[in-house]
C-alpha cells in the first residue's frame, strides 16, 4: 500500500488520535495535570530513596531521574494502550474498512502528543537544575523518532497478540516490570558488572534513553554509528510490525470475538 492509499486515512488518522486523547483525559487542563502527577510522585519516590547512594555516581541526579522516567513513561503507556486497542475498537473495526494499523498508530500517537507536552514541562525544570540548553538539543527529534518508531512496531505486535490471547495483557504487565528494572531508568550502567553493563547496554531502549541524556544533560552529540544501528532496529522493529498486521488484519476481528 503506497502513499496515495494512506492518503485518504490521514483525516481518518487525525481524528481517532484526537479522540484518543480527548478520552485520555487529555482534553482539558485538569486531565494534562493528572497525567503529570503519576510521574511526579513516582520520580519523588526513586528520588529521596536512591539520592544519597546514587547521586554519588551521578552529577544532577534529579535531571537524570525524571528524563530516564518520562521517556519510559512514554514507552510503558503507549504499548499498555496500543494492545488493547482493537479489543476497545472492536465494534469500530467490524462495521468499517480501513488500514487496522491506524488505530494502533493513533494511540501511540495520542500518548506521544501527551509526552511532548511533558516535554514541556520538562524544560524549565532542567533550567532550574542547572542544566543550560546546547546544540545537541536540536537532536532531540531524532531520539524520539527512534523511540516512536520502536514504540509503534511493539505496539502493533502487541496489539495483534492481545487480540489472539486474551491474557497478553497480563503477560505484557509481568514482562514491561521486568524492562523497567533492566532499563537504566533511575540507575547508571556504571554501577553494574563489566558482563550486565554490556547485557544492558545492548537493548535500544537503553541506547535511547542514555543517547537523551547525554543529548539534554550532557550536551554530548551521538556516535553516529548507535544512530545508525538504532535507524536500522527501529525501520525493523515497524517493518515488522506492518508486516505481521497485513498478515493478520483480515483474521483481527474474528480472532477478538472467538
């Protein structure tokens, strides 16, 4: 399917993310706050616990803190999300023809313009941190492109499993858990051995996160070949993703309703 295909979804595309993140809450000041608070008192918590032993190994912990969670966040929600949209669109989905992809695309979607508004937030706070805007900040597109492109190829997978499997929700819980601790969120890799250093190092959420860092904390520019390995992991990680949805999106509805 070329572009001229898309073409005519694009409105279509437009409209299930705003309505996405109107039902996120997200319409109206009150519902961004509240979207704020989670991280918020999550980032409070790691911070007062792991401060006095972690801020030794770190220099502006608290910026390093709340980047590593934001953008976890990010990831964490919009596949929590992404996998359970054909089951809360499923009656959407048996009454009109469309590519299935869009609806995954507009809740990861939704959730994105949530964390760019984040973003925002953001900002002055590492301001305030002391943490002073540089050129490696104009990277910053390139880091999320790389984490949405991920985000939305895990989606899809996820979204195609959930629809077969009607307990991947709770197998996703158990092992997005499990990435969260193996991801250096609130920890540096510096602290673990030689051999989970490089274990951990491999994985691209790591290379993400850590590439976000350096790029806004930092103001260090990316090895140009981790920027390459992670366009080549993440056209896959979508390439994939697409490619299991055209094989599977005639089978999406019935699968739901068995």
């Amino acid at each position: 399917m070329g572009k001229k295909d898309y073409f005519p979804y694009w409105n279509l595309f437009w409209n299930m993310t705003r309505v996405e993140f109107k039902l996120r809450d997200q319409g109206t000041l009150l519902g961004f706050l509240w979207t704020l608070l989670h991280p918020a008192l999550i980032f409070i918590v790691l911070y007062i616990l792991f401060i006095k032993w972690l801020g030794h190994f770190i220099d502006q912990y608290a910026a390093y803190l709340i980047i590593g969670l934001l953008f976890w966040n990010f990831f964490h929600k919009a596949t929590c999300l992404g996998l359970a949209t054909f089951k809360r669109r499923a009656l959407l989905m048996r009454n009109y023809k469309f590519p299935r992809e869009i609806m995954v695309f507009s809740t990861v979607a939704a959730v994105f313009v949530s964390t760019a508004l984040e973003i925002a937030v953001l900002v002055p706070l590492l301001w305030l941190w002391g943490v002073k805007p540089n050129w490696a900040w104009t990277l910053l597109p390139l880091w999320a492109l790389f984490l949405l492109s991920i985000t939305m190829g895990v989606s899809l997978l996820l979204a195609i499993l959930a629809a077969q499997f009607h307990d991947m929700e709770r197998i996703w819980d158990v092992i997005s858990t499990a990435l969260f601790y193996l991801t250096p969120v609130f920890y540096p890799l510096n602290i673990l051995s030689d051999r989970n250093k490089a274990l951990l190092s491999a994985s691209p959420l790591t290379m993400i996160i850590n590439g976000i860092r350096d790029c806004l904390i930092s103001g260090l520019f990316p090895d140009p070949k981790i920027c390459w390995l992670l366009a080549g992991l993440s056209a896959l990680c979508l390439g994939a993703g697409l490619f299991l949805m055209r094989r599977y999106e005639h089978r999406i509805a019935d699968m739901i309703i068995s």
